[in-house]
C-alpha cells in the first residue's frame, strides 16, 4: 500500500504539489524528492488528502518554505484537514497556509 | 652561589637534596623518595634523561647531563609541560637547580605548579605511579608511567586517589606494595582483571561492587609482561554514594521545575513508580517500532484498538503515539508501544532501550518548543504536551519509558458502551 501520493501539477509557473495519504518520518522523502526538482517561483502543497501530519512531516514543510524564501520563491499550504490545521496551529507553522484558501473539492 | 664552588671542592660528598642553600626551605619543599625520572627536552629535541630529587612550586632540583645554563621543556603529562632553565653555580658534580619558567597545561599557562600537579608529584597519586613503575624494566618505565599518569589525569575521581592499594601481579599471585594495607579487595575479581590485562598487553580498569554490596572499587590492571602487572586500587564508595545524591538532589529540583511549569501534568518518575504506571490496567494493544514504515502500521493498529473515541481524540492518540515512536527511532534505534485501559483513561507507553536524556537536557527537550538534539523541529514534546491529560517520563542510561494518559469524556464511555 501506498501511504503518500505526490502528484504535481505546473500551470503559468506555479507549481502545486497534491498530497493523498499520510506525511511523516516514513514519506517526508518521497514529498522532498519531488519537491527538489521543481524549479517554478511560486509552490503550493494542497493537504486536502492528506490525513495525518506529525512534527517531522511539519518540520520538513518548514524546511521547504525557508528553502524557497531562500531563492527568493514563494510557498503556499492549501486546505489542510480539520486535524491537520489544528496540529499546524499548536505548533505555529498556520502563518504558511495560503490566505483566503479554497474550501476543499473546490478548484481555481 | 660561591657557596657551592667551594662545597663541592670542600665536601664533595654532601648531598644538595638537604642542602638549604641548594634550594629554598619551606613547606612547599619535597624531597622525591625515589627521585622522579623525567626528561629534559633542549629548543633542538635534544633530550637529557634527570631525576627530580626535590623540588617546590618554582623550581626542580634535578640530577642530569644537561648543559647549565640552558632552557628545557619536561612533559609531566599529556596535557602538562614545564619550561625550565638551569640556574649557574647552584648545585653540584650533575645535580643542578632549575627555575620553573612556565608551566603550560591545556587550560592555560602560570609562573608555578598548582597545587594539583604539586599534590600529582608529590601525593599520592604521584607515589603510586612510582610504586608500580620502579619494578619495571628501564625500557617500559617512562611508557608505563605516562600511561598511567594519563589515566589518572582522565579518572575525574583524582581527588579520591588518596586512599589506595597497589599491589604487585605475578603468575596469579599478589605482593602488597603500598598504601592502604587494610583495604579489603574482591581478590577473585582483581585476578581476572589482572589476567586480561597482562593477556591482552593493555591498561585495563572496571569498578568492582564487592561481595556483600557495601564497597565499590576502582581497579586498574597494568600489564609489565604477560605475566606480571601492577594492581591499583581505589575505594570510591564515597564518591560514588555522593554523586548518587547529587543525582537524587538534581532530579528532585527538575521534577519539581517540570511539574511546576506543566501544571503538574508532566511527572518524573522513578523506576518504581515507572513500573506501576505501565502495569495498570488492562492491555488494548501493542506493537513495535524498528523502521520508519512501522509508524504508519503504529498509528492504524492503535485507531482500531479504540474504536468507540471520536475521531478527534482518536486522531490525537494516534499523533501522540507516532511522536513517540518516531523519538525512539530518532534516538534509541526504536522501541515498543502499549496501549492500555486504566478506568477513565487509556494510557499509551512507549518504551526504548537508547541511551536516555541527559538530566541536563531534560528540561529543555520535555518543554522547550524548539529544542531538538537530532535536528528535527522538537515540537514532539509540545503537541504531546498539549494533547495527553497526564505524561509520566521516566529516563536512565538504559532506556526511556513514556506513558501518556488521555482521558475519556462521558460521552466517549457511552459510545464504548453502545
């Protein structure tokens, strides 16, 4: 079984990377890996399937926005999970989710 | 200083040791009983073997070939060095004083000896290392001495080499040498000490809890040949019994910190509290955690063990159970987990074999938000914190246990019950 789905998707230079599954010590690779070749300004990760996410799985969120500030690129978080949000809150990393965001299902 | 010319013409037989002209009289004098052997290092590597015969914490009086005036280095240890410099017409035929120039050691450098490299000279741990190298050949003598200097200097417990037995190994049989006659030792253990050392040609040293429980000691094995060595031995029990208390005083300030700052939700405990706390209740399920892909089988195993909770509480277990697991990964190479019902609440414990957390580290890896010795966010503790009603950490050397209490709520049980 496959516990994280990484989908990528480049349209007018954004790239939005869409998580299913679960982000944690065991998948954050796999999210790194793709993440590492995308070359667009502006990455947005959709959370809307992703199910769970511990402090590992947020820590490597965190390290791929500073990376992208770094290059001067912009990252956005889209439509984390009820639970999901909560855990991004307590731990303060809620500044990264994209202001204004969707409800999930929805698309732009 | 005209004195000697004329006492060596006069009485070329008197010793300059005892001499008060040779070298300042006062307390801080020793005479070397036998003299220490030492050597004197010239600026071009030249060396030049001397015996310390007597000296204070300006000056040696040494007795050597080495050309007067001159400078020299003498390495008393690893991390210790002397500069000194011959002082003209003091002293006699090749015994000579030399001024202590500059003492270098690893934190620094000063006019004289402190009191630490005197007492290593002239007290005990000085005299031990004599006693047991003045039986060795001449090749092995400085060898053996630098080692075993090197060795004390490491022991942290240098203040309490004072009391001490040496002892001389051969063939299976111990000669008593010097210092504390009376000292009781685990001869049977101190014999399998001394077999490896002289078997393996290396220093050996293990602390030796004797039989009845109420000593501990430090034994070094130092190997001559392949059947002879030299057995030193300390009594630590004090220092041992006062590092415990310190431990105990140490530990009993942070639990009292960390239940102040958590409210009192977060409680150190001891061993024996520990083993009350992961035996109660009734178990709801249990795993273990060698790879990382075993987190995921983790957190499915421990929703399905509590399917009556909501989901948010179950969510919440499951976060908590996965920070966990993924410290023991982190720092213990993995671990087990247990799930367990105790009354109103199911508690969740996490067990590792790893090298514990410092005392030191405590407090800033239990509650500091982004404190993390391996280079994660650190935040593990915080969301365990914030979700678990009760934790209970009890951390050692050999392993940590972690056991989180979450309640369930009134409507949680009527839902068990449905």
């Amino acid at each position: 079984m496959l516990l994280l789905k990484v989908d990528v998707y480049v349209a007018r230079g954004v790239c939005r990377v869409v998580l299913n599954g679960e982000l944690d010590m065991e998948t954050i690779a796999q999210l790194q890996e793709v993440v590492g070749k995308v070359g667009e300004h502006t990455l947005e990760v959709d959370l809307s399937g992703v199910s769970f996410v511990d402090s590992t799985g947020l820590k490597s969120l965190l390290d791929i926005n500073n990376d992208w500030r770094q290059k001067g690129g912009r990252m956005l978080i889209l439509r984390p999970q009820p639970d999901v949000a909560e855990v991004m809150q307590l731990v303060g990393l809620d500044r990264l989710l994209a202001q204004n965001t969707a409800p999930a299902g929805e698309e732009r | 200083m005209r004195r000697c010319l004329e006492c060596a013409k006069k009485e070329p037989g008197r010793p300059c040791v005892d001499c008060k002209y040779f070298i300042q009289q006062g307390p801080l004098r020793r005479v070397l009983s036998p003299p220490v052997r030492v050597l004197l290092e010239d600026e071009h590597g030249k060396q030049y073997p001397a015996h310390i015969l007597v000296f204070n914490t300006t000056g040696f009086g040494l007795e050597t070939e080495a050309p007067v005036p001159g400078r020299y280095v003498i390495r008393l240890q690893e991390s210790l060095w002397v500069e000194v410099a011959g002082v003209p017409f003091r002293g006699k035929n090749n015994v000579r004083l030399f001024d202590i120039i500059c003492v270098h050691r690893r934190q620094g450098t000063a006019s004289r000896l402190n009191s630490d490299e005197y007492q290593l000279l002239a007290g005990s741990a000085g005299e031990l290392v004599q006693e047991i190298t003045r039986h060795l050949p001449e090749h092995l003598q400085d060898l053996v001495r630098e080692k075993l200097l090197a060795e004390v200097e490491k022991s942290e417990l240098i203040n309490a080499l004072r009391v001490g037995k040496v002892m001389k190994y051969e063939g299976g049989r111990f000669r008593y040498l010097s210092g504390q006659a009376d000292l009781d030792l685990p001869m049977e253990e101190a014999e399998k000490l001394m077999r490896q050392a002289t078997r393996q040609a290396e220093h050996r040293r293990e602390v030796i809890i004797s039989a009845d429980g109420q000593k501990v000691f430090d034994l070094h094995g130092v190997p001559f040949d392949y059947r002879s060595g030299g057995l030193l031995a300390f009594d630590i029990t004090e220092v041992i019994e006062k590092e415990r208390r310190m431990h105990r005083q140490e530990m009993q300030a942070y639990r009292d910190a960390i239940a102040a700052v958590t409210g009192g939700r977060l409680y150190l405990a001891n061993g024996k509290e520990m083993e009350k706390v992961v035996s109660e209740g009734a178990e709801l399920a249990k795993g273990e955690v060698r790879q990382t892909h075993d987190l995921p089988e983790a957190r499915r195993a421990i929703r399905e063990a509590l399917p009556a909770l909501d989901s948010r509480k179950r969510h919440a277990i499951a976060l908590c159970l996965s920070e966990a697991l993924t410290n023991t990964l982190k720092h213990a190479g993995g671990g087990c987990w247990q799930a367990r019902q105790s009354g109103d609440a199911v508690r969740i414990i996490v067990r590792d074999r790893g090298p514990g957390i410092k005392t030191s580290e405590l407090a800033r890896a239990t509650l500091m938000q982004h404190y993390s010795t391996k280079n994660s966010m650190g935040c593990g503790f915080t969301l365990m914190l914030y979700y678990a009603d009760y934790l209970y950490l009890n951390t050692a050397p050999s392993g940590t246990a972690l056991a989180l209490d979450f309640g369930i709520g009134p409507a949680d049980r009527l839902k068990q019950y449905q």
